[in-house]
C-alpha cells in the first residue's frame, strides 16, 4: 500500500496517543481533508503501528488519581510518585480486580516503525512551509535525493534546496528565507552557534545586496514620487530582524568579541560565496553592533548613507524622466513599507475642496488643533488619489 508524507505527519502527531484520543485538530491535515483514522488504520496495517494493551503502556496514559483508583482496589499504599503508583501496580498486580486493569490501548510503534519514525523527524519541522519548502517537497528531497544517511536531514533539505537555488539564482529572495530558517534551525535546535552565524550573515549580506541592486534603477522603493532617495527605507532594511539580534548579542554580550572581529568573521562567512563591498560592509556591521547594542547609531549609518550615495545611487538625471508627475503641494506619502503616512495639503485646497475640517481651541493656551473626522479623511483622501 505505501504510505505518503501525509500518513507520516498522522504517526509524528499520534504516537503514543490512546486510541480514541486521536489528534484531529492539525491545520496542514485538516486543510488537506486527511482521513487521521484511514491513515491510522494503514499504518498497522503496515506494521508500523500496533494498538498497545500491555500494562506498562496503558498505565503511563493515566493520571495519578486514576492509579490511586486502581491501588485503593487492591488495598495498596497510594503514596509516591507517578512512577512509584506504577511499579506499585505492576508488583502487586494479583490484588487488583481485574476490571479495573481494562485499560485504554495506546498506539505505539513496532521496530519498523520506530525506525521509520526516527528516519522522518524531519517531517513535523517542514510542515508549515514557512522557509520556502513545503512538506511534501521536503519528502521528496529528503526521499530521493538525500535518502540514508547519519546526517540531521532537516539540514540536508535545507542545503540541497539552496544549492539547487543558488546554482542558477545566486541573487534571489528566496535564499534569504532559506539561509534565515537555516540559521535559526542551528541555533535553536543544534546549539550550534558558527553555522547559525555564517548563514545569517549570508542572508544579511544578500538582504543588501539585493536592496543596493535596486537602488540602480530608476524606478525603485529606495526612491520616493518625486525621485528623491529615502534615507528611511534604507534605515529600516538595515535593521536586524529579532533573531539576528539573538545571534549577534550572542557575538558581542556572550563571546565578547570586538567590532573588528565581528566584521572579520562576517567576511570569513560571505566571501565563499559572493564578492562584496568590504569597505561598505564594515560600515554597515559597525552600524549593526551599534544598533544592538542600544547605542547611539547616527554616526555609524550616516557612514553607510554618505558611501551608499556616493557609490551605488544612479543620477537625478536618470531618475528623473520616472518620477511622478504630481503637484508637489497635494500628495500622500508613504512609510518605507508603502503605509500610508500623511497627506501634503495646504488649508486654501482644503477649504476650496469643502472639506469640513474640525477645530479644537485649548482656552488656558489658545493653541489650535485642526483634524478631519474619519469619514471626511477617506473622502479627501479618495479626492487626492483622482
């Protein structure tokens, strides 16, 4: 018969359950109308699974006053641990009525299937597809291109997916999300440090570098209506994500290590696999360590801007013939992330356009607060974008 990756998700998410108890409220499952029970069945049918009677399984599935139940019907000590009621019962298992000893099977796993069980880990971290690889070609990776091995295969997917990437998109987005999970995946799960380092210095490194090949043309994020570059949408592109602060507090708090060595080590990591900018890239590192460690960074990203302005931005020549032709006293304006932020008006268009605006007066100051309601500020708004 076989059984699919979805089968394999069914036996992560229900070994050890007590049949009855089966888990139905999986998202990936119930978005593919998976049959729990059908897959079940299949899997002992396989024998890969067996409904467990034996005491010493059922036993464990109790909770302490279920086995105070069932010692208090022998006459037995019903003190200790949830460990101790459980030997209690097994050594004295000729005081107990047998009808209290008519326990719930658990599925468990025969020798094939725990062998299968531990070969297909991988399968519960794919499951979201949250790093740009879904469960299923995670399976596939993992059945026909990695196959056996000793290796963590939740790190092999990971690499083969972005050697298969980087061999024809080295410059791709999608190695970004790719070297991010990797990292988190190594310092999260394997403790291991370096590696979360190196590959969340990869993605770093392509984040910019994707952000300075954009700045090269003419129509681009980086430039705002009227073709002027926006310091704001660079700033927030440089700032780490939170588990990038998690791997460099751990450079900086943990190891102690220096700007130089930080910058050193970032580009021991990178320059295996592309040709960057040292002279840009020690700036913005610098900029990085000031940013996490909460110190006064203007400095250090005003370095980045003057370079980045000097070497990378295309002319006002060439960006010119692409700006928007829009009145320069009556637009709205966006954050780097293409909220909008505020409108440009003057109080002539407004009164000229009837908009009711309303007005506050503080009697104690005479200040003057003037502000639209809601609803006259999507009118004018709507008014603006016509």
């Amino acid at each position: 018969m076989g059984l699919n990756v979805q089968d394999l998700l069914v036996l992560h998410e229900n070994v050890n359950r007590k049949v009855g108890n089966e888990k139905f409220n999986n998202v990936y499952l119930s978005h593919n109308n998976v049959d729990i029970l059908s897959s079940l069945n299949k899997m002992i049918e396989e024998q890969i699974l067996i409904k467990n009677t034996s005491l010493e399984v059922t036993l464990n599935k109790l909770i302490k006053k279920d086995l105070k139940t069932i010692l208090k019907s022998g006459e037995l000590a019903v003190g200790g641990t949830k460990k101790d009621l459980i030997e209690r019962i097994l050594n004295n298992i000729e005081s107990i009525d047998d009808e209290y000893l008519v326990l719930t099977p658990v599925y468990t796993t025969t020798v094939k299937g725990k062998k299968l069980l531990e070969e297909t880990k991988y399968v519960v971290h794919f499951e979201w597809g949250y790093s740009n690889i879904s469960l299923p070609q995670a399976h596939e990776i993992a059945t026909n291109y990695i196959g056996d091995t000793n290796q963590d295969k939740v790190i092999e997917i990971y690499k083969f997916e972005i050697n298969r990437i980087f061999k024809s998109a080295p410059i791709d987005n999608k190695l970004i999300t790719l070297y991010r999970h990797l990292s988190e995946y190594f310092k999260r799960y394997k403790n291991d440090n370096e590696s979360a380092r190196m590959y969340y210095n990869l993605a770093y490194y392509l984040q910019i570098n994707i952000i300075l090949e954009d700045m090269r043309r003419p129509v681009s994020s980086a430039y705002d209506a009227y073709g002027k570059f926006s310091e704001e949408y660079l700033k927030s592109s440089l700032e780490p994500t939170h588990f990038r602060e998690e791997v460099y507090e751990q450079l900086i708090f943990i190891e102690g290590f220096s700007n130089e060595k930080i910058y050193d080590l970032f580009i021991q990591d990178v320059s295996d696999y592309y040709d960057l900018d040292e002279e840009l890239f020690k700036y913005v590192i610098d900029y990085l360590i000031a940013y996490i460690k909460k110190e006064d960074d203007k400095e250090a990203f005003s370095k980045v801007i003057d370079l980045i302005k000097s070497k990378y931005l295309i002319s006002k020549k060439e960006r010119d013939p692409f700006k928007y032709d829009l009145d320069e006293e009556h637009y709205i304006e966006k954050d780097a992330h293409g909220q909008k932020k505020t409108i440009k008006t003057n109080i002539n268009k407004l009164i000229k356009e009837d908009v009711n605006i309303e007005v506050e007066i503080d009697i104690g100051t005479g200040e003057i607060i003037w502000y639209l309601e809601e609803e006259e500020l999507k009118n004018y708004e709507y008014q603006t974008k016509r």
